[in-house]
C-alpha cells in the first residue's frame, strides 16, 4: 500500500516516438515493454521516473502496463495522455504479494542438530503468470534458512488462480518462508525442551558452511554475531523465563526470528543483466552520476553520488545525478532485489576510477606534476599535501581543452560465484545480509488485542555507507513487517476485493510503532563497494515471526496463518490454544 497511486503520462512527439513520465521502479523495463506494444524501436521513446511515493516492488512490473494503456491513447489521439488511478482501483487491479502454503518437516537429534529438513511451498500466481517463477524461485532459495543441514528436499508449485495477480513486493518470496520457518524453529525447539536461541545458536549456519543450494559461506557470514547481539541487547532468555510464569489478564512474551537474504539478483542474473553506470564531467566544474536506478524512498540518489564522491575523494557538493530516464542515462538493470547500492557501487567505482585517471592524466601533462602523486582532497587537487588548484578550477580547464567527457562502466560478476540454473544448485547469491529480530508484545487475554512493546533489531548489512538512512530502512522494513505479521489482511469475497482502500486495508501507522534498538553489524563483503552488500529487503523477513513467537510464548497459542489477529487467537484459545 504505497502511498502514492499508480500513475503514468505520455506525450506523443513530432518524430512519433513518445515522452512517458509516471511513477515506476524500471525505466528500461517500460522502455522494452513499449517498445513490443508499439512495434517500434527503444530509441524512439524517452521513459522518465517522477518523484516517487513508494513502490515496494508494486511499481516493477505493473507501470509497464498503465504506459501501454497511454501510449496507444496517445498514438490515436495525438495528444498527451495521462491515467492516474484511484486508491479502489489500484488496489484491486495491481500485482499483491504471492499467497503461500508452507509445510514444513524436519528431523533432529535429541541434542538438537538438525539432520533433515523436507519443504513444500505452494505459492498462488493469480490470473497471471507475472513474476511467479522468480518469485517461487527465491522463496524455495530461503526456505531453509540460515541454517546447516546436510540432507534437504524442497519442492515448490505456482498455481494459476481467479484471483488477482501476484507480483513483486519486499522480499520476493522470502518473508512467506520465513514466517513458516522460524515458527517451526520454536515448535521444533519446545518439542525438544531447549531454548529457542540454543537451538538456533547450535544449528546456524557459520563460515564454511554451506546452504541448501551448496553454497560456501564466505567471510562475510554474520550469523553469530547478530544472533548474540539481539538476544544480549533484549535480555531475551532472562525475560522469556520470567514471563512464562506470568498468569495474569495481561501476559508477555519474548518472541525471536533468526533470517537471511540473498543480496542481488539469483545466480547468473547479475552476469545477464550486466548493469551499467557512467560519471560525467559537467562545465561548471562537477561531476553527475548516470544510472537509470531510481529513488523511491530509499536514499539510492543520496547513497550513489557519495560512494562516487568517496571512491573520488571529493566532497559530496561536487557530485550530482542524472534523472532517470533512458534517454539520458544507460541501463543499469532494474532497481530490485537488494542491489542497487551493492552493483552499482561497484560500477560506479570503476567509471571513478577512469575518471580520476583522466584528469589526472590531463594536469600532470599541462603542470608537469606526477600523476602518481595527485589525488583530490576535499575540494582542491592535492599533490604531495599541497593544494595545487581546485577541483572545479581543473575541470573547466579539462573541459575547455578536450570538451564534453564521461565513462559508462558494465558489472562484472567474481568469477567465482558459480550457479547451475537448472538444477538449483550453487552460489545463489553474491552474498547475504543477516538478521535477528527480538519482539516484546504485550496481550490482553481479555480481548486477545495485542501491542509490540519494543523490538531489537540486529542487522549485518556488510558496510553502511549511510549509517543514518540505513538504520531509517532497517526500521521501516521491520515495521512493515509487523504490519504484515499483525495487521495486513487482503480479503476477497465472490470475486470482489473488499479490502481496497486505506480505510479497511489496515498498515501500521505511527501510533502503532513500538520502540526499536537497532543495532548495524558490519561484516564485510568483499567484492561490495567498501564491503556493503544489500538492506533493502532484508527488513522484510524478520518481523512477523518475531511477533508471532512472541505472541505464542504469552499466550501458548501458536498461530500459523497471517495475519495474527485477536479473532484468531479468541478462536483458537476457545479451541484448546491450537490452530
């Protein structure tokens, strides 16, 4: 539930291409997609984001379609077309997260190792195919989890339903399983008589370990620290025991999630894409950054230019960038999957790189001075700790000499990262972020209303290249998370959706946010920019488990459907405590 509606405008021009401007995540995805409804080349349209009111992964694939619908209208008309949907009508016709059925069985020894695990995941695809086979694809990469077992089968199913389509939304398969497998993580630690830490402390996965998929973990594998750290930080053992002998019409509970994400694109899909990013030399003595990756909310135009000013080493004013827009900036892939910060990082660094080389180049040739000794300090060209000129001063001369100058750099994949697609089996991912979310919740055995008191939050994101927006995005996601765990519930009844609009499609608002102690943990990556690896999504995974393990943990009744209502846990109470 994005705050702002799917909306798209096209413009047709006097050479018969198109100006389209709309809120989207992938300009490069609707410049293809117009492209085919068109019959013409990419060439002949310029697709440029707006200012963005979120996304979530509903503005992936979906704007692709609503520019269609105005660059036909267009086309006849001869005049500019704009559609901006209302909330009703947003709601029901654009893409929802997959619906999933998770079963879940798993052997282990008395002293708690896990020796099997057996998986199933239906997912439901709706009336379309859209995303599905991605979708299912990284939900069956994760469904076992940050955890070490040597004998996994996991099978996986999409159906084609009447229901509305499913698509892309935060965490793309991932938060399904993981409210499926870390409530099973607890069942299967009650069951044994251990704590739900020892036995996630016993079974994580560490370094040298490898996944379901075969894949080594590296150096980068943050499993233990964010473990300790979440359950150190929220007394966690300490405080599950002295509420479990609570008896009274209020009880608490101590609820813990253990996750991680796969950051990137799966397997070859990095290599496929082969993202790409430019610098720019401008007259006026700065540098502009060239992605089509684009803002929704995130910080990617912050986060960007200031790897690019930091792999320069200039300040920040001195560096811009470019609107999205694919007549004015290369493909850099589409701005999903954890990856814009992680690629383009990268990318841009080698473009910087170039860039540097040039201009020093250029001076040491007009000055004499060493190239090798050069470098950019602030806002002045450096030599030897000595100020030579400032950085705009070198620019317009380099400018004024050899005109216009700009590097376009593609990503290159470690060729070690290794992945079968058709059996599924290798390095899935270039790495993984970690997480473990510890909820206090507070329920009312009266009316069964529950409140999340606080919630702790210990994050591996490899690097934070902007601590301050990292922590905004980590908190943003877990929120969201609960919403998905507590509140969010899309209800159809005869075909008809009655859940589209503010008003019965309940998000968690400020007055919902408990308080939250976040805690960056920076293990890092090393084929990362500066060692970071991707956040966005990550988030996503870790809050409904947590809230559901804690409600479980007050109440004794253990939920397994989303979202974990006070209806349900009355319901199930009345029956016994079990759903």
């Amino acid at each position: 539930m994005y705050i702002e509606p799917q909306g798209m405008i096209a413009e047709p021009r006097e050479d018969g291409g198109f100006n389209i401007v709309g809120s989207m995540q992938c300009p490069y995805y609707i410049s293809k997609a117009i492209a085919n409804t068109m019959g013409m080349p990419e060439d002949k349209f310029a697709i440029r984001q707006a200012t963005i009111g979120g996304a979530f992964g509903g503005k992936e694939d979906y704007p692709s379609i609503l520019a269609g619908y105005c660059a036909v209208l267009a086309h006849k008309a001869k005049r500019p077309v704009k559609i901006v949907y209302d909330r009703d009508e947003d709601t029901e016709v654009s893409t929802k997260r997959h619906p999933a059925r998770m079963k879940y069985k798993t052997g282990v020894k008395k002293d708690g190792t896990i020796t099997a695990m057996e998986i199933a995941v239906e997912m439901d695809a709706g009336a379309y195919v859209t995303m599905t086979p991605v979708v299912l694809s990284r939900g069956l990469i994760h469904s076992a989890g940050p955890y070490r077992c040597d004998n996994v089968s996991v099978e996986g199913w999409g159906y084609a339903t009447n229901n509305p389509h499913s698509g892309a939304f935060r965490g793309f398969g991932a938060p399904q399983v993981f409210f499926a497998l870390e409530s099973h993580v607890d069942i299967v630690a009650k069951k044994l008589g251990m704590s739900p830490l020892e036995f996630r402390m016993r079974n994580m996965l560490v370094e040298g370990d490898s996944t379901a998929t075969g894949q080594i973990m590296d150096d980068s594998c943050a499993s233990k620290e964010v473990l300790e750290t979440a359950a150190k930080k929220s007394l966690y053992e300490k405080k599950r025991e002295e509420f479990s002998k609570e008896k009274g019409n209020l009880r608490r509970g101590m609820g813990m999630a253990f996750f991680f994400h796969g950051a990137a694109f799966t397997g070859s899909g990095e290599d496929r894409i082969k993202g790409q990013a430019g610098f720019r030399l401008e007259p006026d003595g700065t540098f502009t950054v060239l992605t089509a990756c684009t803002d929704m909310g995130q910080g990617a135009h912050t986060v960007v230019p200031q790897m690019a000013a930091d792999s320069l080493g200039v300040d920040l004013s001195l560096v811009g960038i470019e609107t999205p827009d694919t007549s004015l900036v290369p493909n850099s892939g589409p701005t999903v999957a954890s990856r814009t910060t992680m690629i383009m990082g990268v990318v841009m660094e080698r473009a910087v790189v170039k860039m540097k080389g040039e201009l020093f180049g250029f001076i040491s040739k007009e000055s004499g001075v060493d190239a090798d000794a050069l470098r950019f300090e602030g806002e002045n060209l450096v030599s030897n700790g000595k100020a030579i000129m400032p950085i705009r001063e070198l620019v317009k001369k380099y400018y004024d000499a050899n005109g216009a100058c700009e590097f376009i750099e593609h990503y290159v994949q470690p060729p070690e990262i290794k992945w079968n697609e058709a059996k599924h089996e290798g390095d899935a991912y270039p790495t993984y972020g970690w997480g473990c979310d510890v909820a206090e919740v507070e329920v009312d055995m009266d009316t069964f209303e529950v409140a999340v008191k606080k919630l702790w939050i210990a994050i591996d994101v490899g690097k934070a290249i902007n601590p301050k927006m990292a922590e905004g995005q980590l908190e943003g996601g877990t929120l969201q998370s609960v919403g998905y765990g507590m509140l969010e519930n899309f209800i159809i009844n005869d075909g008809k959706v009655m859940t589209n609009r503010f008003q019965t499609y309940i998000i968690p608002t400020f007055k919902d946010t408990p308080e939250m102690e976040t805690t960056l943990i920076e293990k890092p990556y090393k084929h990362g920019p500066m060692g970071a690896k991707g956040l966005g999504e990550l988030p996503m995974n870790g809050g409904a488990p947590a809230v559901a393990n804690a409600i479980e943990n007050a109440t004794g009744i253990r939920i397994r459907d989303l979202p974990v209502t006070p209806e349900k846990l009355f319901e199930a109470w009345r029956s016994k405590g079990e759903i």
